[in-house]
C-alpha cells in the first residue's frame, strides 16, 4: 500500500486520520503525528480521555 493519509474522520470535533507510511498504519489526531495511535478506537479513548 503506498505512503498517504487513507481515513480522516472527527469524533467529539477532533480529527482523526489514518497515514500509512513505509507499510505500517498509523492513526493520529488532528495534526500532531509525532503521537500515533495503533487504532481508531485507541483516538478515540484518548479524546474521551481528554474530555473528562
């Protein structure tokens, strides 16, 4: 799979996005990829997280 932004969605009016990047996804949220996220379920704990 070539290296690109493949999903982006908004949960609680944040966005998520999923990069593929030498064969491996990654998931971050809005744009701060230096913090990535094995899964859209895990954005999304880590912005209900947030919201608490």
């Amino acid at each position: 799979m070539p290296n690109g932004i493949y999903i982006q969605t908004e949960y609680h009016g944040k966005l998520i996005r999923k990069i593929v990047c030498n064969g491996e996804e990654r998931w971050f949220i809005g744009s701060d990829c230096a913090v990535t996220f094995l899964s859209m379920d895990d954005c999304m704990a880590a912005i209900d997280a947030c919201r608490a």
